[in-house]
C-alpha cells in the first residue's frame, strides 16, 4: 500500500509541474480603455465581434474577458490570457483583430496595458 501512495504521490508532482510549466507561459494582461462617448455602442459591436472570433477560431486564445464600469460606460477593461507570447503575437496579425484595432482606433481616448501574474495560475476559466 506504501508503494501505492508513493506512485500517486510522484503522479501528482508531475501533474503540477507540467500545469505550472503551461501555465508559466501564458501572456496575461489587462488593457483599460476609455472609448469616446459618442461611440460606445459601436466600440461595444466591434469588441464583441473581435473576441467572439478570437475565442472561437484561435486556439491560443485561452480568455478574452471585457467589462464596462457601471458608473462609468465609456471605461472598459479587457482581461487577455495567451497560451505563449508566440500565441499573443499570431493574434495581433490576424484579420478580426485588425480590423477591431484599425476599426476602434477613433474611438479609443485612452489605452493602458498591463502584463500581469495570475495569482492562482491553474485555475481554469469557464
């Protein structure tokens, strides 16, 4: 039985390493926007076009998750997970992203990104 634990015990160490090494990878960035206030509408379209696709057809798109402030519609937040830099990279020359930047590029007043760590790495997004 000792042997047994032993086993599952060196399984679950590689398992971890494995997801930390995935995970270690990743390109995760926030970018913070504020959108003319005209052209919220027409910058929301756009967005939601640009990430719809890029979930959907790219698979080293893990997440793209945007917000609007309550309070403050015009203020949207975008929460950006690659598998690799080599992932971030292919969706910025693809065509839907191309045509969400060049399409917002009015409609964009402010534009912060922020590279960020995960705090809890493995955790999966739904």
């Amino acid at each position: 039985m000792n042997y047994l634990k032993f086993f599952v015990s060196v399984a679950l160490i590689q398992l971890t390493f494995q997801l930390n090494a995935q995970t270690s990878q990743q390109v995760v960035r926030v970018a913070k926007l504020v959108i003319d206030s005209t052209q919220v509408e027409a910058y929301r379209q756009l967005l939601k076009e640009g990430i719809e696709t890029s979930v959907k057809v790219e698979p080293g798109v893990v997440t793209l998750y945007a917000v609007s402030e309550k309070n403050r519609p015009t203020h949207f937040t975008i929460l950006e997970i690659y598998a690799s830099q080599a992932a971030y990279e292919a969706h910025l020359k693809t065509p839907h992203f191309l045509k969400y930047k060049n399409g917002t590029l009015g409609m964009v007043k402010s534009l912060e990104l922020v590279d960020s760590t995960p705090l809890v790495p493995t955790m999966k997004i739904k």
